[in-house]
C-alpha cells in the first residue's frame, strides 16, 4: 500500500484581521505581520500547499471564533483548510465545518472526556489539538493549564475514537529552536496520527518530525520568514 504523502501546512494565524508569528502563542509578543489572511491563503494555495492551518487567535483568546473568518479563508481557495481557535463547545465545531472547514480543531474542550466522546463520531473532520505548556495541557488560548499530561490525554483520546492529534510544545512555538522530537514520540505511543508544530526551523526539522512518524508538520514562523518555500519542503518530505 501506497505511503501517504508528508503534510506540510502553512499556517495562517489570524490575529485582529491580519496573519501574525506569536513566540509563545503570547498575544503581546508578535514576531511576524504577515497581511490579509485570504491573500496569504492564496498565494499558499498557489506554491502548492495540500491543506492550509487557520488559527483564529481572537477566538482562542476569547473563547468565541471569530465572525465570518472561515468563509472569507475557506471560500477564497481550492484547497482544504482545518480551522482552530475558540472552538470550545460541538454547536460551534459544527459551525466552522459548515463554514467551509474541512477539519475542526478543539483544545480546551478536549480536556472533557464527555466532549471527547460526543465529538468522536466527527472523525476525520476533527483534530484534538495537545498544546503543552511545562508538561500540562494548556488551555484557554495557552493561557491555563490542566492538571493532565499530553500522554495522558493522548490516551484519552484514543480510547473514545478521536482521529488525529496536533502536538505543539507552546515553548517552542514562534521560537524557531527545533520540534519537541521527545514529546511527539511520548504522544505517537498512543497510536493516533499525529501532526507536529512548534519549533520547526528548518526542511531538516521537518525530516526530524517524520522520521519519528508524524503524519505531517504545521511550518509557520520557517516560512514566514523565508528559512525555507513550501515548494522546498514539499520536495524534501516527497
């Protein structure tokens, strides 16, 4: 059987109506302007993109996504788009996925195995995000934190049927100093598909997380800042 493909998505992290870098996921600290989400996703589209990562940082911080955001993104490109930030109950999962998602991202939500298991028969149309901030699960925008380990809810997740995982170190977020290998194979034992962020720096990262056996790696602050095209890095992971 045929391997599947490398997934490298751009992501487009949308912060009051305009793509920016945070180190951290620190609203405070912004590293990038990057411009108008629907150019950005286009041009993306365009270099050859498979899948394009929407974060909708308004709604991650306030817990209520952000109007309009996901049609105007979703609409504008041919390609797919899985869209997170402030999708904290299944009305609004729901919701993005009949915007034009075509994956929903939860975290904070995903800390409630009730959630877990009502939202599990969405399938390949969700992804729990495990975002790790000093060895618990953040949540509410990364600015809390479970008492719960990224294994711990890996485990969870796997047990109520979840798809696919998003692993990100949120220390290393924005930060260009290499993927957390360590924590994605912690998470990778519990059996799930698994996609990367946080750290990646360069196609040699990007070659680290696969190795490993992450399905895929979302590249932002890389890309953003030129380290590497995405027509690069989808020779290299070819």
């Amino acid at each position: 059987m045929p391997q599947e493909p490398f997934i490298v998505a751009p992501a487009l992290d949308v912060l009051e109506g305009r793509c920016v870098r945070l180190r951290e996921g620190e609203r405070e600290r912004v590293t990038v302007e990057g411009g108008d989400p629907v150019e950005a996703a286009k041009r993306f589209a365009q270099e050859g993109a498979r899948i394009l990562h929407l974060v909708d940082l308004d709604g991650a911080f306030s817990g209520r996504p952000s109007a309009g955001l996901v049609e105007r993104v979703a609409g504008a490109v041919d390609v797919p788009v899985q869209v997170g930030g402030g999708l904290r109950t299944l009305e609004a999962v729901r919701e993005a996925l009949e915007a034009g998602a075509a994956r929903a991202i939860v975290g904070t939500a995903a800390v409630s195995g009730e959630f877990l298991e009502r939202a599990a028969p969405l399938g390949e149309r969700l992804i729990v995000a495990i975002d790790v901030k000093d060895g618990r699960v953040a949540t509410e925008g990364w600015t809390d934190a479970a008492e719960l380990t990224a294994v711990e809810l890996a485990h969870r997740c796997a047990e109520s049927g979840i798809a696919r995982l998003l692993v990100t170190n949120t220390r290393r977020d924005g930060s260009l100093q290499g993927p957390d290998t360590e924590l994605l194979a912690e998470v990778l034992e519990a059996g799930l598909p698994v996609l990367a962020a946080g750290g990646i720096a360069s196609l040699d990262d990007l070659r680290a997380v696969k190795a490993i056996g992450c399905e895929g790696a979302i590249a932002g602050s890389a890309l953003w800042l030129g380290r590497f095209t995405l027509a690069e890095a989808l020779v290299a992971l070819a």
